[in-house]
C-alpha cells in the first residue's frame, strides 16, 4: 500500500498518472512562460486550474468512463445520442475496465483506488 492508504496508482490506472502529469507539465509551463513577456492569460491559468481539480474530484469509475470516451473521441452527449444497442455495448466496455481496476487493486478499498481529497 503506498501514501494515504491508495493502491499502486501506476498499475490501476496508467491513463490517470499520464493525464495528471501532462496538467501538471501545463501548469508548470505556464508559470515558466509567465516570467516572459508574453504571459500566459489569467483566464486560462484558472481553466487549466479547474480542469484539474474537476479531474481529480471524479470518482474512480468517473475518471474510467471519461478517459474510455477521450480515447473513442465521444463525449457524453455523443454516447446518448447513439442507439440503444451500441450505447449498451460501450456502457458494458466502460464496466469492464471499472472491474478490471478494483480487481488489479484486490478489490481493496474499491471506491478508493485513486480518490485523493483536494
């Protein structure tokens, strides 16, 4: 078990770890490009700000069903527009991946796999 009682977050989620960390690489290039003369605007330090935080508040299920959409470049309007049929195949494909995450993480504190406070 590694910080704050939350199982190896590389291992159950790799896509989470590779998104938090190109936010973080924005967020600091941001401060790096502030000190030039054309910073970056404060309007858009916020967005990428509450994108993030929006990002780590999602459940663990919420963060698996947001990154299966990114991958098949669907949002959610985009998954309710489609038929029943295919809405039902992507919807079982998004449980799947939830299963397979509790079940690398040993079904320990399931609903925590990665859910850190902010």
């Amino acid at each position: 078990m590694s910080l704050f009682g939350v199982g190896s977050l590389s291992t159950a989620l790799p896509g989470l770890i590779q998104s938090v960390g190109s936010i973080a690489r924005s967020l600091g290039s941001e401060k790096s490009s502030a000190a030039n003369t054309s910073a970056v605007p404060a309007d858009s330090k916020q967005a990428t700000e509450n994108e993030f935080l929006d990002f780590a508040k999602m459940s663990v299920g919420e963060r698996i069903r947001a990154q299966y959409l990114k991958s098949k470049g669907m949002d959610e309007d985009q998954l309710g527009s489609l038929d029943s049929e295919a809405r039902a195949k992507i919807e079982e494909e998004i449980r799947e991946q939830i299963r397979a995450a509790i079940k690398q993480n040993g079904g320990k504190d399931a609903g925590s796999i990665a859910n850190i406070v902010v």
